[in-house]
C-alpha cells in the first residue's frame, strides 16, 4: 500500500508586489444591451514593474500572461486605446507610466515594450486616454488625427502634455504642452476627460483644473478648502455621464461639482485618512464607490426627491490602502476591480453590490513559480532576478515515536531543508522562466536554464567536491554559440523544403523554456511565440575530478504551428419588433465595439514534454493545441493534430499521463505509444478531458467521464488550476491525478469512474450575476460580506455514497500545522477510519481539500521503496511505499507591509458592513 508524507514548506520567500493602476481595455457601456466583447481584458500594474493580463470571461476570471518588469521599475498608470476603425475592430493598445518622463507601449502578444515616447517633462504622475469618436461625430474618415484617440499625461511641475496615436501600432507623437496653471509644485495627480476636448485634472495645490486641449488654456479652477493649512491632494477624479466631476482628495472627502458651472454641489466626508480611488458606475451614472488609506470601500447612491448624494454603506474587503479602481459594465455585466498594497486584487460587484460576494483573486501567481527534482529531491523557485534551489531532508521511521515519518537524527537543525545555491542574475529584465534537468549519471550534476524577455541563460550545477565540508551546489555559466543555424519548414505536409538562417538563441530572449526528461532536447518559446527546439548532448563525467561536457548541435529547429481560422466578430443581437405590449425604443443602445489583440489570442501560455521525450505539446490562449512527435531525431507535426479540437478557453494546465500496466486488458482504442494520453483543464469551468495524439480521439475514461460527471463543487471553483502532479505505483494499480490551485486541492482517481451528478441550478461558474463573486449567504438577517473564494463544500457523508474520502479520513487526526512558518514535515498516515476503509477495499473516486492557502506548489520530492512498520494495525514486516510531497505555502501574513494607516482596523479587515 502506499503512504502519503507532506512535506508543508512556508520557507520560499516569495515577495508579492504592490498593486498601483487598474485599467480595462474598453470603456464602459452600461446602457448596451449586448454581452461584454470577448477581447475584453483587465491590465494589472505592480509595483514592480509587470503587468498581468486577464480575461474576464463572463466571470471564470482567468489568468492569461506576464508583461515581466524589470530592476528599479514600476507601473504607476495604465490606459488602454483603440485605433478608429468603422467597423469597430482597431487595435486595442496597452499605454503605462511610472516614475519617469517616458510614455510605454506595450506589445502584449510578445510581453515587450513597443515604443518608448519621452515627453520631455519631469515625472510623469498621471495618464488618461481621450474618450473613442462617437457615431454621431461627423469627422473625416480620413484624418487619422482627428479620428485617433490622443492621450494626455500630467507632469510633476504641473503641465499637461497631449500625445497622439495616430499611425497605428508604436505611434505616438508630442502635439502640444498646455498652458502651465499654477506653481511648479502643483503636480498633476490624477485626470479625466469630461469630454473629447476638455481635460479635467486634479492637483495637489488644493485645485482641479479644467483645461480646453484646443486653445492650451485653463477655462476654470475649482478650490478646495485646505486642510490645517496644508495643501490638499486631489488624488482621483471622474466624470458622470452627465458632465458632472467627482473627486476624492487627502481630506478623506469625495466632492461632487457642478459640470457647466464647475461650482461645488456637495461633499460626503466617509473616509479617515486619504481617499485615493474613485469609479463611477450605473446606467445613468448614479453609483459612486471610493477606497482609501483607511481600507474601507464606500457606496454612494442618489438618495432622496433633490437628488442628491449619499453614503449608503461600506465595506472593508481590503486588509491595507485601497490604491487603484477600475469599473466596466456591459449588459449584465458590471463590476468594480480594486487593489492595493495588500497585493490582493479583489473583484467587486457593482449592481449587485447587496446581493452578491466579492471575488478575490490570490496574490501569489497563477502559474508555477515553484519546481521539484524528486530524484535529487530538490526544490527550486525563481521570481524577479533570482533563483533558489533547496534539499529537501529526507524522512526516516523512529520505532520510539509510533507510526509515524520523522527527520534523521541532527537534520532537525535546518528544519528539513538546506539551501544549496541562489543565482542572480546580472541583467535588469526579470525572469519569465526556468527549468531544471534530472540529475546526469556519474554524480555529474543538473543542467539548469533561465530566461527573460531578452536572454536566455544555461547554467551547469554541480555539487560540491567531496573533500569540501560545503553543501552548496558549484555553478558555473554554459556557453550558448551564437552561430546557430536555424532551420525552418516551409511546408507542413512533411516536405523537406526548409529556410536556413542563423539565430542567436541567447539574446532571442524567451517566455517559456524547457528541458527534456532525458536531457537531449531544449525547448524555447521565444518572445513572439515561435517553438524552438535544439539538441543538447550531454556526457557524464568519466571520473569524479572531471567536468561535464555539454554541446549544442549544430542547428536549431523551428517547429511549425497549425494554421487556424480566425474568429468571426460577435453578431450582433436581432432588432426588436413592433408588437402591442412591447414598443421599439427610440434609440437602441449604442454598438460595443470588439476590438482587435491581432495575434495575441495566438499566445502560447503552456507547454510539455513527454515523460518519454519523444512528445511535446503546447497550447494557446485561444484553445488550440499543437504536438509535436520525434521521430528519426527529427521533430515533425503530429499528423493527427487536426483532429484535436479546439476549447472553450485557454487552458489552465496540462500533463501527459504516465504509462503504466493496467491489470485490465488494452481497449481498442489504446495506440502504440504507451504515454501518448494528455490531460487538459480548461480555465473555464474546470473541464478535464484526456486525448489520445496518436489518434486525434478522446480516451476511453474521458468518454465515459465527461464533464458533466465531475463534482459540480470542482465546476465551480475559483481561481482556476495552477499545476497538476500524477501519483503512481510500482507496488498497485494506481493513477492519481493531483490538480492544485493557490486555495484548493483535488485529487481524481483515474482507475475510477465518477458517478453521475445531477444538474442543479447555477452549476456552470460565470453564468448567472454581475461577473464577480457567488451569491451571498443568508444567516440570520446578516449579510456575510467576507472573502468567498469558492462556495462552500457540502458536509462529507460518511456513508461514502458517492465514493469521495473526506478530508480528515485523509489527512489522519494527528497531524499538527506547523505555523511558524519554518517547514517541518510529518508524515500523512492513515487514520483508524481510513484503515478500515482500505481493508474493506473501498476508495474514493475523488478527494479534496481547501486547507492549503497561497500555495506556490504542490510537489513530489521522493519516495521511498519500501519501509517497515510497526505500529498498531500494521501487520509485522508490512512493505509500505511512502511517497513524500511538498505543500509549499506563502501565507500572507508573513509577507512584510508597510504599517497600517488604521491600526485599530487589523482585526476587522474581512468584516462586514459598518
């Protein structure tokens, strides 16, 4: 039998970043009837310097890329423009700012910078993007300038600078600099666009300025009374459909102007400290909500027969400052995207503020950061410039201390583990990716490669010589030729016409790189998602003083990717008729204008080899696959790739399934190849399906277990899956598939078929509500306004009906969390419970857990072949396999803050309505 030790680790020192600029990539269109365009995206920025890509998707939420930072970099603003275009799909483009007199474009499909723009100015602080050329305008179609979006950035001694973007991708030129109003001290804080030609800009000289972008000049100036004789801060300030201004200043005060006279027509003062984020929402643009330094979130509504506004209720979702905010609402969709320096972006529903849970996304990252050599039991991590590589210690049985896994003696000292190497990197890009190699025979070390958006790097680990008393690993750097010959096929039906060139693989840079099983092949998704691959020949050492010796063959293959149809713009809704209960209104909702992401959709997020070496597979953000199979050292396009189907969302995740002797006799469907089975999951409602490359079909277990046969509990949970880890047994039949996200675990047995579930109402995630979180909670007349990640989980059963193991007959009753932090291990045993149940021969089909919070991974680091117990219920000389996993963790309150304004507010950072 086997026996499961978890190895929980919080010693990874993972520093989330900041959240500074929220920015959607389409303006709102409440009134529109029609559904949210689906090249919507949410633009994330750090305070590090990235950018993080998401798909809304109707409310699945899904993580898509990286736009990696760099040393002394930050995001201080975003905007987002789209080129004219009549038939409403221009270019959607993503501008930033950040401590820097430099405007940046970015090239979202290769994660690089488009263009740099100085404006010549001081720092910049603030950027806003001119509202899109209404229908009704009557411009010249041909005057990109007049059609085009202009953008206008405020600077810290005061001016305004307008850019325009006209010319297309990486255009953008100065036109003007208005007028300077005020001191040289009056920086720019925060701005808006009251219309297409009036900038409306909050100072922090206690003034909002109105300026007309057509004569340069300041048309009116709005004071604020100040505060102890101090300047006030206008930190955000919107516009109201209507024309009207709001603003939110240092004073904790949101104030409401007149948008003709600019005369104050009321203030609400509802936070303690600095407000510093604003959004305005609704149909006619009658909900404002406002964050500040003081964690709380306040809903203002009209209120009353005159109209005017009041504080209806707020909220802390946040545990520190509430630093950015951005709204979008379309049809039934309508929320509200806030963060702050508690790293944590939080979804917030809009409309359906009183009705529905907020959605908070983990601040730990949405792909692996976090690897495992289970050979060598080695654990490595990597963020920004930096890799670290850990030992796991290993567990041995104390026949004193009962049936359970303890550290060898004088190994209690590092806590389980011993850091072996850490690797800076000299560059100031950050690190996008990283793999390391089994270990080489002969004692001869790891090969380890790093990338970033510039560079790709090799690394050679060695351990330490034997008569050293070190531990650490001796790295030294390997040589990348830059006279590579890459070789490209032209054709994709197996011709052997080819284009040659040379390629420099070690400045091409990378977003994805990886290391075959068996240490022969390098694979490289460069920049702007081209698949390279090339031949590494690794020779052991011939005796413990020599080195290894690693070279390159003398060409590069760049690997073909299928052509695919391009996606038909969203038709648009059939007109209403005339009938005698339903009149046509007089004016249907202006046209939702898709947008265009060019080739980004085409992006490739993932990608795998076989366990065998002779397989790869990678996979985009628009749901194809591509794989790849080796044959005669050449790696050509699998034949049956056609076949493969396309997704309803990107993947998640995705993994071969290991080839094992099933004591059931081979289906019909079984191929050649014994490990041509991959597993995906799709980012949109946790979809599992299993293919067979060789075939182009579905396996015979994803036939009889299709989607709707997984738990609905596992449909509906948010985030979406971060990795997967197959457990196997040379001792038994067994296939378990782990799949684990930063808040949950799961566990499928694939030699079990899933029972049948039946539908309920709202099984689908994303189908019903504003786009956020689930429906609240009733109990007892109080409104439960917490963190809901994921609904809850029905009360296990006991009688195991439906063939799942609860968590505490997993885990076992005497398992302690370590919550130092300092990553001891225990051992996972059994419980009297689950012994009965495992002599009796009856096991779950599936199993899960959300004990595990902010995890990083979930890790095999070892298994041991056999171990004799002796405990109570253990037969005398019992073989048990013990495979040892690794839970690493970041809890977040670990994580170093600045302090908080409101102290006394810690406790009640979660709470309800106040």
């Amino acid at each position: 039998m086997t026996h499961v030790s978890l190895h929980r680790c919080r010693f990874i020192d993972f520093p989330p970043s900041q959240i500074t600029a929220l920015a959607f990539s389409h303006p709102s269109a409440p009134a529109s009837p029609y559904p949210p365009p689906k090249n919507l995206r949410l633009a994330i920025g750090r305070a590090n310097g990235s950018i993080e890509i998401w798909n809304p998707l109707s409310g699945a939420w899904v993580y898509e890329s990286t736009l990696a930072g760099g040393k002394d970099r930050s995001i201080e603003g975003l905007t987002w423009i789209q080129d004219h275009d009549s038939h409403g799909r221009g270019l959607l483009r993503l501008f930033s700012i950040g401590y820097s007199s430099v405007v940046t474009e970015w090239d979202i499909a290769t994660g690089r910078p488009r263009t740099h723009t100085d404006c010549n100015g001081g720092v910049i602080w603030s950027i806003a993007a001119q509202p899109q050329l209404h229908s009704s305008e009557k411009v010249n179609q041909d005057d990109q300038e007049a059609c085009a979006q202009k953008i206008a950035v405020g600077m810290q001694d005061g001016t305004l600078t307008i850019l325009s973007t006209a010319g297309g991708k990486g255009a953008l030129s100065y036109i003007k600099t208005l007028m300077r109003a005020g001191t040289s001290k009056s920086r720019v804080l925060s701005m808006v666009w009251q219309n297409r030609h009036t900038v409306v800009s909050g100072m922090a000289d206690s003034t909002i300025r109105v300026w007309d972008i057509r004569t340069g000049r300041a048309i009116s100036r709005l004071s604020l009374n100040k505060d102890r004789g101090r300047d006030v801060l206008v930190w955000a300030v919107r516009a109201l459909p209507n024309g009207d201004l709001v603003s939110a200043d240092s004073r904790g005060e949101v104030c409401f102007w007149d948008g003709d006279k600019y005369a104050l027509k009321q203030r609400i003062k509802g936070h303690h400290g600095d407000c510093l984020a604003l959004e305005v929402g609704g149909i006619s643009g009658d909900t404002v909500i406002s964050g500040g330094v003081d964690m709380k979130t306040i809903l203002y509504k009209h209120t009353g027969e005159v109209r005017k506004w009041g504080q209806v209720t707020l909220r802390r979702f946040h545990k520190h400052d509430v630093r950015a905010m951005a709204a979008y609402e379309c049809g039934k969709f309508s929320v509200i995207a806030s963060g702050g320096v508690d790293m944590t972006p939080i979804i917030i529903p809009l409309r359906q503020f009183f009705d529905e849970a907020q959605l908070e996304i983990p601040a730990v990252p949405q792909s692996p950061i976090v690897t495992s050599v289970p050979e060598s039991r080695l654990i490595m991590s990597w963020w920004e410039r930096e890799v670290k590589i850990w030992r796991i210690q290993e567990l041995g049985y104390d026949e004193k201390k009962g049936d359970e896994l303890y550290l060898f003696p004088g190994e209690e000292e590092g806590r389980g583990r011993k850091l072996l190497s850490r690797i800076v990197l000299a560059n100031d890009e950050y690190i996008t990716s990283a793999s390391i190699s089994s270990p080489i025979p002969q004692n001869g070390g790891h090969v380890l490669a790093v990338s970033t958006i510039a560079e790709v790097k090799l690394f050679l680990l060695r351990p330490p010589r034997p008569s050293s008393d070190s531990t650490s690993l001796r790295v030294s750097k390997i040589t990348i030729p830059d006279s590579l010959r890459l070789e490209t096929q032209e054709d994709e039906d197996g011709s052997d016409d080819e284009m040659e060139e040379d390629i420099d693989l070690a400045n091409e840079g990378a977003r994805l790189v990886r290391i075959s099983p068996n240490r022969q092949w390098l694979s490289v998704v460069t920049p702007d998602s081209r698949v390279l691959i090339v031949k590494l020949a690794v020779e052991p050492p011939a005796d413990p003083k020599s080195k290894v010796t690693i070279t390159f063959e003398s060409s590069v293959f760049e690997l073909p990717r299928q052509d695919r149809p391009g996606s038909a713009p969203r038709a648009p809704p059939p007109p209403i008729t005339d009938t005698p209960s339903k009149r046509r209104p007089k004016r249907l909702a202006p046209r939702v204008d898709e947008g265009d992401l060019e080739t980004y959709p085409r992006t490739i997020n993932h990608h795998l080899f076989s366990s065998t070496s002779d397989l790869l597979a990678v996979s985009d953000l628009s749901g194809y696959l591509d794989t790849y199979i080796l044959a005669n050292s050449t790696w050509k396009l699998n034949p049956k790739n056609p076949l493969l189907p396309r997704l309803n969302s990107s993947l998640s995740t995705l993994t071969f399934r290991p080839s094992f002797p099933s004591p059931s006799p081979p289906s019909t469907s079984s191929t050649t190849n014994p490990e041509d089975r991959l597993i995906l999951i799709t980012s949109k409602e946790n979809h599992i399906l299993e293919l067979h490359l060789t075939t182009g079909v579905l396996s015979d277990w994803s036939r009889r277990n299709p989607p709707t046969h997984l738990p609905l509990e596992f449909r509906k949970l948010k985030p979406h899956a971060t990795g997967t880890f197959f457990e196997t047994s040379q001792w038994e039949a067994k296939q378990r598939l782990w799949i684990w996200s930063a808040n949950w675990l799961w566990m499928f047995d694939l030699l079990k078929d899933l029972p049948e579930v039946k539908p309920r109402a709202e099984a689908a995630r994303g189908k019903l509500g504003s786009g956020a979180g689930h429906k609240r909670v009733m109990t007892g007349g109080l409104v439960v306004s917490g963190p809901i990640v994921n609904p809850p989980l029905p009360t296990p059963v006991k009688t195991n009906t439906v063939g799942t193991v609860t968590d505490s007959e997993w885990e076992g009753e005497g398992y302690d969390d370590d919550e130092d932090g300092g990553g001891a291990s225990r051992a996972v045993v059994p419980t009297s419970t689950q012994k009965k149940r495992n002599k009796g021969g009856v096991k779950g089909a599936f199993w899960s857990s959300n004990r595990y919070k902010n995890m990083l991974g979930f890790l095999p680091v070892g298994c041991r072949e056999e171990i004799l117990i002796k405990g109570e219920g253990w037969k005398s000389g019992q073989v048990l396999e013990a495979m040892e996993m690794v839970v690493v963790e970041r809890p977040m309150w670990d994580v170093k803050m600045p302090p908080r304004f409101c102290k006394d507010a810690g406790s009640s950072a979660r709470g309800g309505t106040m």
